[in-house]
C-alpha cells in the first residue's frame, strides 16, 4: 500500500531519454510529493517495450544533485533504467511509486504494446513498486505540458489514496489540449487499432534500397468511446489499468476442453 503522505521515495523515467522536456516537466510536477530519483536512458528509447540490454555493458552517470531530486542517466532501455535504480540505488528499499513520462506521443490502443514508457511501468509493476506511465497525445518535443501536469497532479493524489492491486500498472494518455478544454477523466479498455503501410521505400546516394519506418493508424472501433484512444480523441484522459499476467483464461479453458492431449 503507497501512502498518500508526502516523502515518499519515487522513481522517474522514460524512453525519450533523460534531457526531454516530458521528463523535466513531469519532475517538477511530483517533487511535492517526495524525494525523486531520475534514470532515464542518454538518448531517446522509443518502442523498446520491455526490452533489456543484454551481452553489452551499461553505464550509469550521474547528471545532477539537489535537495530532493538526483538525476542519472543510463546508457540502456528503459526497463534497464528501472532496473539499474533497484539494484543500485535504492539499498534501503524500493521505491514507494514509479511514474514514466511524459512519454511524447500517445501509448493508447496498439502503441502500448510497443512503448519504452510503459514497458517501464511493467517492469516497476514486477518489482512489486506501484507504477504509472503518463503520454500526450503529440509528438512535438516542445509541446505544452501544462494539461499534464495540471490533471496529473489529481491523478497521482487519488493513485496514492486508492492504488492499483498488485501485478497491475496504469497507463494514461492526455490530449494535446488546454487545460479548459478537457472533458474529463474516464477509466476505459484499450482500443483496437493497427498500424498499415508501415514502411516507405526509399533509395540511397549510391542507389541501393532502404526503407524508413513511418506508417498509417488503422482505427478498428471507430464508434466505440469507451476505447482509450477515441476518448483522447475527444479531448479525455485515458487511464487503462494494464496486467502483467497476459494469460487469456477463458480462452485457456476453452482449449483445454476442445484439444485432445492426453
């Protein structure tokens, strides 16, 4: 259980890499409730999901020290960040919540599969630490900021007083709006959707081919508004509650009583 007093201890990271304005403001929006440690990657991690550094050695480095408030840098993903900070900086006890943000451009429907941001959460979440990650729906590295912090502040007081059960993380998406303009806060499910014409086709200086990632959203429940990324749409905040266990228990029952194995 997290306590809902101030001092506690929170981890903060990302996967836009620690010099990001959505780490910087999401920093500043949790120091009033405690003593914040930063590790985040050196340099931008996006859709690394859960992804670890293996076969390669990482470097921890130390940016900044303040009342309140260090700052590291970590040479790997983001789920290496989090695993770094447990193993090396917090000896006297995890951290009391994590919270990875302000991711820059939306984790809603299909993207939270791939997300550095929340693969982040997932690991805090199996340390056992409560976890949360924050995304606004824009990927403009100078966005405003202001309705993430202005609403995540809320989000966090009530995370504190009511938290998520164990094995659990949230994940939240904000419009790219002004603060007056939101509608609300809503709980919801993740969204079905797709990416399609996923690669661009290009060729070099020497004429040789290569392709540049880029793609197209596929909406599959385009009149469904209890879908994460619809309701952000609309100008609501999201928050999907996110498990580790992914096991589809109904559909394991149902195959287990239709596939002869014995």
């Amino acid at each position: 259980m997290v306590s809902a007093g101030k001092g506690l201890k929170i981890l903060i990271t990302n996967d836009d890499g620690v010099k990001s304005k959505g780490i910087s403001a999401l920093t500043e929006m949790m120091k009033p409730f405690g003593d914040v440690t930063v590790v985040a990657p050196f340099e931008a991690q996006s859709g690394m999901s859960a992804a670890l550094t293996i076969g390669k050695p990482l470097r921890l480095t130390e940016l900044k020290r303040e009342k309140g408030v260090k700052i590291f840098a970590c040479s790997g993903t983001p789920a290496d960040c989090v695993k770094m900070a447990v193993n090396q900086l917090f000896n006297d006890g995890l951290p009391d919540l994590l919270v990875s943000g302000i991711n820059h451009g939306s984790n809603a429907s299909i993207a939270s599969l791939y997300s550095g941001t929340l693969g982040a959460a997932a690991e805090g979440t199996v340390y056992g630490i409560p976890s949360i990650g924050f995304s606004l729906n824009s990927h403009d590295p100078n966005a405003d900021l202001s309705v993430v912090s202005h609403f995540g502040k809320i989000i966090i007081e009530e995370f504190l007083k009511n938290p998520v059960k164990p094995e659990t993380y949230l994940n939240i998406n904000f419009p790219a709006t002004t603060i007056d303009k939101v509608k609300g806060i809503k709980f919801c499910h993740q969204g079905r959707g797709q990416w399609i014409k996923e690669f661009e086709a290009r060729t070099d200086p020497y004429g040789f081919k290569y392709y540049w990632m880029t793609g197209e959203f596929f909406n599959l429940e385009n009149n469904n508004n209890e879908a994460d990324h619809n309701l952000v749409d609309q100008n609501y905040i999201s928050i999907v509650p996110h498990k580790i266990d992914t096991t589809d228990y109904n559909e394991l029952e149902r195959l287990e009583s239709l596939w002869n194995l014995t």
